[in-house]
C-alpha cells in the first residue's frame, strides 16, 4: 500500500520559493475561473513582506502535515465546540453560473435573418443529407428547476423512437408547453398528470388537480400568448468534458451557459428559450472515441483531422431529434442561436417543418474581451471550426 507522506501538503501550503511565490499567487490565481472556489492563495501566506526577495519559508505547522500515525485529537469534556462551517457557503452555492459572468444585456443579440430558401439567404452552401421522416418523439416527465442565476426553468425529459437516449428541452419562459406531455394519458389520475409534470400554474403542498385554479388559470391563459416572436433556440450537443469536468479543450460548457443567459435574460422573457440538449457526445463519436481523438489531437492533428482518422465522420450528429422536439413545444419558427450557418437547414427538417427565421451569433466570451476560456487548445478548436466547418466567427 502506498504511505501518504507530509510532501504532498507540504507543496501545498509553502508554494513555491518566495520572490516568484507573490507574483504567482496574483497572476495565475486571478485567471483561474470562478469555479475553482475559494481561490487558493497558498504562495502568499508565506511571507508577510512582499518586497522581500528572500523572506524565509515558514516552517509547515505540525497541524497542516497529514499524519496517519497520530491520534485525532479530541476536545476536552466542556470545551465548547463550534459548529461546522455551513455548506450553504459561497463556495458551494456561486452566485453565478460558474465559469462564466452573469450581467450583460441581451440586446447585444448579434442577429440577422435567414431563408434557406434563397441561396443568399445566409444558411451556408451545403445541403446536409437529412432523414426523409422526422423521428417521434415524447415528453414523459417536466419539472421545475430554480437555476442559480434566480430564473426559473423546466426541464423536459423525452424519449423517441430511434434511440434509447434521454433527449433534454431546457425552457425558459412558462408560456412553451410541451403537446405530448400536455396530452391525457389512459387510466391516469390527477396525481399522476401532476407527478409527470403535465399541470399548469405552479405546484403546492396539497394540490389535488393538474388544472390551475381560476385566478392561476387567468394568468396562465396570458402566458400562453406571448408577445415576444419567436423564441431563441439553441441546439447543444452533450459535451461531458466541456461541462462538466472543466475542459479547455473546447468551449462548449461557455456555449451553454451563454445560451442560458440570454435565454432567461429580462429582455427576452416574452419570446422565451429553448435548449435542445441531446446526447450525442463528441460530435455524435462518444466519450471513449473523443478521448482518443483528444490523444491523436496532442500527437498533432486538428480535430477533424483525428476524426477522420478514427474512421468518424467530421460531424456525426444529426438534428431530426431536435426539429421534432420544437414541433412538440409548438414552436414551428425560431430564432436560432449558432454560429454553424449549416445547422440551419439541419434543424428545419427534410419538409422545412420548422423555420428559421433569425440566425444569433454566438461570439467566445474571450473574443469579447470577458472572461471565458482561454488555452492553446480551445484557440485551435475554434479555429478548426472556422477554417474546416465553415463556421461564421471573424478569425
Ligand atoms: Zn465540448
């Protein structure tokens, strides 16, 4: 069995020499993004004289060094003991969506007009081979979901009849309401429409029908009428690493949760938001096969190149799924957030069943000069995506 040593600890709590451990601790911990929380300033605990080029390391305390062999040390009988820091502390509960800032104005919306119908219609050249019949697809179970940003969201699980994946909508705004969730069921009672999701107005302890009452139903009878246009739409494909283990490799997780800013912006609220999120990794490949095009990527090759190489097409995915899942939300046009002026036709359908009516550019937060993500790899990626996918961004 391997020994836990105090080196470990040691590294981490003395930082390294003094002189370059200052500028460290300001330079590299103010460019880590904020869900790397709390910030960790070890380098700058370490000497109190910031001028000093050769302040002398302090000693580690005995207290800081892990140590398996001594006893835990235990409180003595009527020593009070205080309570453990709460976990509802800023550094589990971000004010924020991590990784990115909140304010910003969605007015700002990049957007132009599109009609794939006419070749200068904005929508790319290519024709992508789409599937002759949409897919059927259903929305077993909705729900709220309160989002750290204070707006308000619900989630739509759906199943289909080509895959056996769990396919998301993520709406943002009341008013967009799910037909095959909405839909009675056989044999179904009050309690289970609620359960599933399929009710109107907002649930409560003791409700016993999915049907708001009188005062609730007036104001959902007006929620159903928005005044806004079109909602915007984005269509985010499932990116594990990008989301949810902090890679820089590409810009996805900031995609997403621009999408949701904008979404559940103030501005927008009449026209409302939809994120389609499938579930097709890796540009359709999976995890396993884009970790490996990650590895074929540090021996040199772009990331279409290392696709091709893994015998995958470029861009595997496909939009049927999508197109449908915005019918069943009776959203037949939209504004649709993307910089892939290919996507357009793609989600519209073999029958142009939805319509694209604006194309909203998506622009990286770092370009913007915000925070956002920035490495070498994430700068390749775009790049690729510009010069090899066609997509529309100023390089
Ligand atoms: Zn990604």
């Amino acid at each position: 069995m391997p020994q836990f040593t105090s080196e470990t600890p040691q590294l981490a709590s003395a930082g390294s020499p003094a002189p370059a451990a200052d500028t460290w601790a300001e330079d590299t911990t103010a460019q880590l993004p904020s869900f790397y929380s709390p910030q960790s300033q070890p380098a700058r605990e370490t000497t109190s004289d910031p001028t000093s080029a050769s302040a002398p390391l302090k000693p580690i305390p005995s207290t800081d060094r892990l140590d398996l062999q001594s006893p835990i040390p235990t409180p003595a009988k009527d020593a009070v003991v205080p309570p453990p820091p709460s976990l509802l502390s800023p550094a589990f509960t971000p004010p924020a969506t991590p990784g990115t800032p909140t304010p910003g104005n969605a007015q700002r919306l990049n957007s132009v007009s599109v009609d794939s119908t006419i070749p200068e219609g904005g929508c790319g050249t290519k024709r992508p081979r789409l599937l002759e019949t949409l897919p059927e697809v259903q929305c077993i179970v909705r729900a709220r979901i309160p989002t750290v940003s204070g707006t308000e969201m619900f989630l739509h699980l759906y199943t289909n009849n080509v895959d056996n994946k769990e396919h998301l909508a993520i709406v943002f705004g009341p008013h967009i309401r799910s037909r095959s969730l909405d839909a009675p069921r056989e044999g179904e009672t009050e309690m289970d429409r609620m359960i599933r999701g399929a009710y109107t107005g907002k649930l409560y302890p003791g409700r016993t029908t999915s049907r708001a009452a009188e005062s609730e139903a007036g104001s959902a009878a007006a929620a159903a009428k928005p005044a806004g246009g079109p909602p915007l739409v984005r269509i985010h494909s499932e990116c594990y690493t990008g989301e949810t283990a902090w890679s820089a490799r590409c810009d996805c997780g900031e995609q997403l949760d621009e999408a949701a800013r904008l979404m559940s912006h103030p501005d927008n609220s009449a026209a409302g938001g939809i994120i389609i999120y499938l579930r097709q990794e890796g540009r359709g490949i999976g995890l396993g096969e884009k970790l490996k095009a990650y590895n074929l990527q540090d021996l040199g090759s772009d990331t279409v190149e290392a696709n091709l190489l893994l015998r995958h097409p470029a861009d595997a995915r496909s939009y049927g799924l999508a197109t449908a899942m915005l019918l069943d939300l009776g959203h037949p046009e939209v504004r649709l957030l993307t910089n892939n002026p290919e996507k357009i036709r793609a989600v519209e359908g073999p029958g142009r069943e939805v319509v694209v009516k604006e194309r909203v550019a998506m622009v990286p937060l770092s370009w913007k000069g915000e925070k956002g993500i920035r490495s070498r790899e994430v700068e390749a990626y775009l790049e690729t995506k510009i010069k090899k996918m066609g997509h529309m961004l100023d390089f």
